[in-house]
C-alpha cells in the first residue's frame, strides 16, 4: 500500500526566510521520520511528497497514491489546512483525516464554537474583532483571553493574552491584528483545569482514546499553555492521564464537538473547566501533532497503553474503512481466519 506523506517543515520555511513564528505550525524532520517508520512497521510503502504543492505538480503529472496522509497546515488564508484535501478531492485521490469543510471550520476558532455551541456543547462567550479592537468597546466580562482567530499551537498565545481590563483587551486585541493580519478572538478565561482529549474513529465507531490534564510547572509561562509552553514542554508542562469524573465529562463532550464538527479518523478537542468544574470547548485539532514524544495525542495515547504504532494503525484503518478498504495485512489474515 502506497502511502503519500505531505506536509510543511520547519526547515524548508526557515530557508525561505519565515521567522520562528511564523513556522512554528509546521513540522520537523523527526515527527516526518518517526511517522514514515511507524507506517512502515504497518506494511505500507511511504513516498515522501512534502508540501502540497509538489503534491499538486505530481498529480497533475499523473501520480497517485492508495492514500494520502497530510498534516501540511498550509500558509496563508482561514482555510489554509483545508488546501490539501481540497486538492485530494479535485484528483479523486483517498486521503486521510477530515474534509476541507470540517478543517477550515476547526481552524476558525469562532466558527467551531457557534458549531459546537448549537450542539449543546458549552463553549466560553466570545466575540470577535475583525478589523479592529475598537470592536470590542463592548465586552465588560473579565478576566478575559485573547487570541488569533485562526491559528494552532498556541501562536498569539502568551502572558499578556490573559487581560483583566478594557485598556488591556484592547491592546491585545490590537497586538494581534496588526501581528497576525487577521481578526482577534476574545473568550472569558476559565481558571479551573486544562484538559485535550484524543478522538479516533468515525460515526458512531468514534471513541475517546484518553484525557490528558495540561499542567503548567513552576518555571511555565503562567496561566496559558502557550507557543512558548509548548515548545519547551518536556521541561516546563506535565501531562496527567485523568480518568476523574471531570476529566470523563471532559471526553464525553469533546466526543460531542467531534461528531458536531464532523471529524474524521482522528483528532485532539481541547477543554478548560471553570472553577465549578464544568468543562468548556475551547478549540479542535482535526490535524494534531503526531510527534511521538512531543505531541498532544502521541503522549496521551500512550498514557492509555496505545503505542506510537498502534495510534498510527488506528487512524489509518479508520481513513481506510471510509472507502471500503483495508491494510492488506489485514485482508490476508481475514482469508485466512
């Protein structure tokens, strides 16, 4: 089985002059290694392809794959992730993980709340400036956290995005604009407990795989699991398997904004409960980090006795299932059970 890999690295941005910033979405050599061996140890054969477009140029020149397996975030644009399924669909190519509607919805942060909302998923108010903080005269419910509207892995994210005061809202939320070139979201700030959820599966097949509580060490930029957090999460974040009934609440209902969203083979959904310990949308991830000793989902898998491999195998088998297909490893001991 012949298996596309596409995606954006670091290092190829870097070369063409992006900043730290602006590539921090994009992936590293290792997750690339670390997911071509574990599709390997699968039985699939693994080309390479990169960005999507070189995927372009090669479907344009007549090449397909059994599947393609992308987590290019994309550069520019609110549907920017949506690019390569988009792509995937004109060439009739099978792919995996979610559609181009579901990851340009995801990505707009506001779109996926009023989404998540109107399926009975809580989600903290918010409102949006779309050209300017001037926007936001309105807002009065503090403390308060602003953000970009459509970007992932905490970029816009930091110290100062947490705001206890009109003058502080509005120089974020102008910080943001002018930074980010696109509209700044801000939320009402939840004190309690951070939690991501990992999602595998499709319909009524889709399952929480595991809880994972964000926990902030005492050198961690406070209060938000920022770029910064991140980026330096062996040493400034713990992960905590959580199986609490807050924690349990937290995966029934990020199964809920799964489903509302429309996702497919995988995802992480994360969650902030307030200090009564309700737990509360705050975004999806229809293409999570698949680093295994750095990701979201990877960690929490493996807090839940699913290995790197395994987790992989999963969301492969669920894309497959989609088009009626399966690893031929699997087909052949099917014939002969």
């Amino acid at each position: 089985m012949r298996i596309a890999l596409v995606y954006d690295l670091r290092d190829d941005y870097r070369a063409l002059g992006f900043s730290e910033d602006e590539v921090a979405e994009f992936d590293s050599v290792d997750t690339i290694d670390e997911l071509a061996r574990a599709l390997e140890a699968l039985g699939c054969e693994t080309i390479r392809v990169g960005r999507g477009q070189t995927l372009a140029a090669r479907f344009v020149a007549g090449e397909r794959y059994d599947l393609v397996f992308s987590i290019a975030e994309g550069v520019k644009g609110r549907a920017r992730e949506a690019q390569v399924p988009a792509l995937c669909e004109m060439f009739d190519q099978p792919y995996l993980l979610s559609d181009p509607l579901t990851l340009a919805a995801s990505l707009d942060k506001a779109v996926a709340k009023r989404l998540v909302r109107d399926a009975g998923v809580p989600t903290p108010n918010f409102a949006v400036a779309e050209q300017s903080a001037a926007e936001l005269d309105g807002w009065d419910a503090f403390p308060a956290f602003v953000k970009p509207l459509a970007e992932g892995t905490g970029k816009g994210c930091e110290a100062a995005s947490l705001v206890r005061n009109a003058q502080e809202l509005q120089a974020a939320a102008t910080r943001l604009i002018e930074r980010y070139r696109q509209p700044a979201l801000v939320e009402g700030y939840l004190g309690g407990r951070e939690f991501t959820v990992g999602i595998v599966g499709n319909g009524t097949g889709a399952r929480v795989l595991g809880v994972c509580e964000i926990l902030l060490k005492a050198d961690a930029e406070a209060n938000v699991y920022s770029l910064h957090n991140k980026e330096l999460c062996e040493d400034l974040v713990t992960y905590a398997r959580a199986d609490d009934a807050e924690a349990r609440l937290a995966g029934l209902r990020a199964l809920a904004a799964y489903q509302a969203l429309q996702c497919r083979d995988a995802a992480r959904i994360d969650f902030r409960s307030d200090g009564e310990g309700e737990p509360y949308f705050l975004e999806a991830n229809p293409i999570a980090g698949l680093h295994p000793g750095h990701s979201d989902l990877p960690i929490l898998a493996a807090q839940n006795g699913v290995a790197f491999v395994e987790l992989i195998g999963m969301i492969l088998d669920a894309g497959l299932a989609r088009y009626g297909l399966t690893r031929p490893d699997r087909e052949r001991l099917r014939r002969t059970a």
